[in-house]
C-alpha cells in the first residue's frame, strides 16, 4: 500500500536556479521528487525511456514531469488563441499581400504552388505548436511557429498521462488534463476538424510520408484511429492518384489523409508530388493545414512580419498589444539595411540566423556558437543570399538536472494549439542552445 506524497518526508526545499522561469511550480517539483526517486517512480521512468522511438535506432528521450504555479493556464490559452489568430491572418493575406508576399522567403520548389488561386480554406491552421524560451521576469519570447506536424506533442501527452497515473497515487493533486493526454487525441482532433471543413466524417485517412523519414506520431496516430473504426493506408505523397471522388492511395480510395513530411523533404518530392499538390488544392483531398496553413504558417519569417510595426495593420489592436512583448527582434535578412547588416556582423553573439522553412534544429546558426569571425561573416552571406530570418538571441531559462542537485540544463516551452484552442504542452532540456529532441533535448511533460 502506497502512503501519501505529505506523509513523506521531502528533501529540503530547492535553491531556484538564477536564470528560471518562475512560473514553473518549484513546490511541486519538491514534492515529487522523493516519488520520482522510488524504486516504482524509477521504473515508470525506464518504462517511458523504451517506450516511443523518435527514429528507428533512438527512443524519445523523456526528462522529469513538471508543473507550472496554479492559475496560468487561463493565461497562456488566452495567449495561444491570440498568437494563432495572428498566424492565420498572415496566412489569410499572403495570396494578395504583396509585402508579405516579400518578406516571406519560399524555396523555389513552392513557387508556383504558392503563386496559384488557393483553395476557400487555404487560411487555415488546424494544429500547430508555438515554441517559446520563458523569461526569468515571467515572460515569454516566441522563437517560432510549427504549422508542419509536431509529432512529439502526442508522446508527450502519453508521458505526462502515464506520470498522472502514477502521482495522484501517491495522493498528489493535479491540474485537469489537457486534451493531449487523451491517448485518441491525434485521431479525436484530425475528425474533427477535417468533418467541420469537409462536411463528412472519414471512414479511411491517408498516412502520408516519406519512406526512412521520422515516423515520430505515425504508429500511435494508426492506433488512434483503428480504435476509432476509422481505417488507415499508409503511403508516400508521390502515391497519390486522381480518382473520381477524392483520391487513390495504393489503390484505396479516400478524401482525408494526416501529413507526416517536413517541408525540406517536400521540396525534394514536389516535382514527382502534382497529383497531391492538385487534390489538395481542389478539396478533393484534406490534409491538415492544407498548403498555405502549412507552408505559410510554418514559416518562421511570421515572426519578422508580426516584429515589425509596419505589418501593424494586419493584426487585432487586442491581439498585437498581447502578443508584442512576446515578439523577438525578428527580420529577413535579404531586406535588412546596410547599417544593420554591419551591427549583425559585428555583434554575432547578438544573434540567431534561421532558415524560413526547416526542422529539427536543422538550419539555425546560434552566433554565440560561432567562435570564427569568417564562419559567422559566411552564414550571414547565406542568410542574406536564401532570405533567412535574422533574430535578436534571446536568454534560455535553466531548470536543474535533477531536483536539488545544483546543476541546471537550458530549456524551452511548447503549447499546442487545434483550432487556437490550447490543447497539449511540453518542456525541453538540453546542454545545447538548440533544444530539439533531435539533437541532445529531453521531452518533459507539462502540467498547467
């Protein structure tokens, strides 16, 4: 028989690391720690450890569950559907905006897709997830959109269902779930949203992706949807075929299909892809976020248009006035001023260059990183030349390794949205700057 978390004597209280956020639940985090440390919170830990590959070699690596204080969930809800609402009017003005049309750089594979009349829904963004560095005053500054398909939103949600399980055992309160816990989410939110725009509820979605790509969600989101009666075809983009009502999967007709490839990889599979572009397009086929959702909305220049006040127009008074203090310094770097390309080349530490539309941690140059003057001058020419997105550096929040033991880890913050509703939520921790699960990031579940 378990005793209760106050019946166990708690280690003393942490001493909070200088550079924290301080919305996060520091109590919380000591009352939990003597759990986490027993031999059966060991093992739910090794559990989850061999639980979820992120690629076919390497599991998700999960850190420590955390909380944030009570009562800021409202807040970043409030937070979320303001911050989506703004993405989607991007989204919405890019096809007749011409200085959006400007400053959002697209690789040359999309240019004529972006060029042509859009579907009537093509202003949608279904799911996405904002990821944000949490300052030590409380704050936070947004570091970029993921409109694509942010699959670790589903393990994380899994984890932190598993950790509820274990602590509410032990007699710790905890805050009401978010829907990603729900371990049907990702097949609960797809139907949803694709019977709302369609009209139809899918009986057979598509798994789109491309083969030896991370299939991070894919195996669950199967599951998710078996469990729902509705069925699955797994197959690439390029598969896709014409049919008289909706499309053709290898051989399976459907009109819904959930979209597992990073925009990099559809660059290089958009030339062998016009069956799929077209059905998209024409609304014989759903996908989530359908093209300018994705393609516009994951677009990390988003955040040039949303810094720079002569974007003001754009947006709601309400929404910008909440949102602005939360907008890093943010441009494209082929349109910046001679005098301000001089300060960037001056000042790498100052700094972070990102290419628009990429993943993982993959084309992002931290200047503080770069220790030759002549590799820092060579990214900025990149930049430059490509349209990237310059940024000002902004500091990462420490939360320790493991409670109490003094020795801290950088991380960030990710809140999901479907529709703007604030749905799922994680932590990631790295040694490194760039905090991807891809790279050395840990995923810690999130409790608000």
């Amino acid at each position: 028989m378990k005793d209760t978390l106050d019946r166990i004597a708690p280690p003393p209280k942490p001493t909070v690391p200088a550079r924290s956020w301080p919305l996060l639940d520091a109590d919380f985090d000591r009352r939990i720690a003597p759990v986490l440390d027993a031999p059966d919170g060991r093992l739910v830990q090794s559990d989850l450890d061999r639980a979820y590959l992120f690629t076919a070699e390497r599991p998700v690596p999960y850190g420590r569950p955390l909380a944030t204080e009570p009562g800021r969930r409202e807040h970043l809800a409030r937070f979320v559907a303001s911050y989506h609402r703004a993405i989607e009017t991007i989204v919405g003005a890019y096809p007749t905006d011409r200085r959006l049309r400007a400053i959002l750089s697209m690789p040359p594979a999309l240019r004529a897709d972006l060029g042509a009349h859009p579907h009537p829904a093509d202003t949608r963004v279904h799911f996405m997830r904002i990821d944000a560095l949490p300052q030590p005053d409380g704050s936070l500054r947004i570091l970029e959109t993921n409109a694509n398909c942010p699959g670790a939103l589903v393990v994380a949600g899994l984890a932190a269902r598993r950790w509820r399980h274990h602590l509410t055992t032990w007699g710790e309160r905890l805050p009401e779930p978010l829907d990603g816990e729900d371990p049907l989410w990702m097949g609960r939110w797809f139907l949803r949203v694709a019977g709302e725009e369609t009209g139809e509820t899918p009986d057979t979605v598509a798994l789109l992706r491309h083969e030896g790509g991370n299939r991070l969600e894919l195996d669950l989101i199967r599951a998710a949807f078996e469990e729902l009666g509705v069925r699955t075809v797994e197959g690439d983009p390029r598969e896709v075929r014409a049919a008289p009502e909706g499309v053709l999967v290898r051989g399976v007709p459907l009109r819904h299909a959930y979209l597992k490839v990073g925009l990099q990889e559809f660059c290089a599979m958009r030339p062998d892809a016009g069956h799929f572009v077209g059905a998209v397009r024409a609304g014989e086929l759903f996908v989530q976020n359908r093209q300018l959702g994705r393609w516009v909305g994951d677009n990390k220049l988003c955040l040039a248009v949303l810094s720079d006040p002569a974007f003001a127009d754009l947006f709601d008074k309400d929404d910008l006035a909440l949102l602005s203090p939360s907008v890093p310094w943010s441009r494209n770097a082929a349109l910046l001023t001679p005098d301000l390309v001089t300060t960037i080349r001056r000042s790498p530490a100052d700094y972070v260059l990102k290419r628009p539309l990429d993943t993982r941690g993959r084309g992002v140059v931290v200047g503080r990183e770069i220790r030759d003057g002549a590799e820092w001058n060579s990214a900025v020419d990149l930049a430059r030349r490509e349209g990237w997105l310059v940024q000002e550096y902004c500091a990462t929040p420490e939360i320790e390794t493991e409670t109490g033991s003094g020795e801290t880890r950088g991380h960030d913050l990710a809140l999901a949205a479907v529709n703007g509703v604030l749905s799922a939520a994680f932590l990631r921790s790295s040694e490194e700057a760039r905090v991807n699960i891809a790279r050395s990031g840990r995923l810690h579940p999130l409790y608000l």
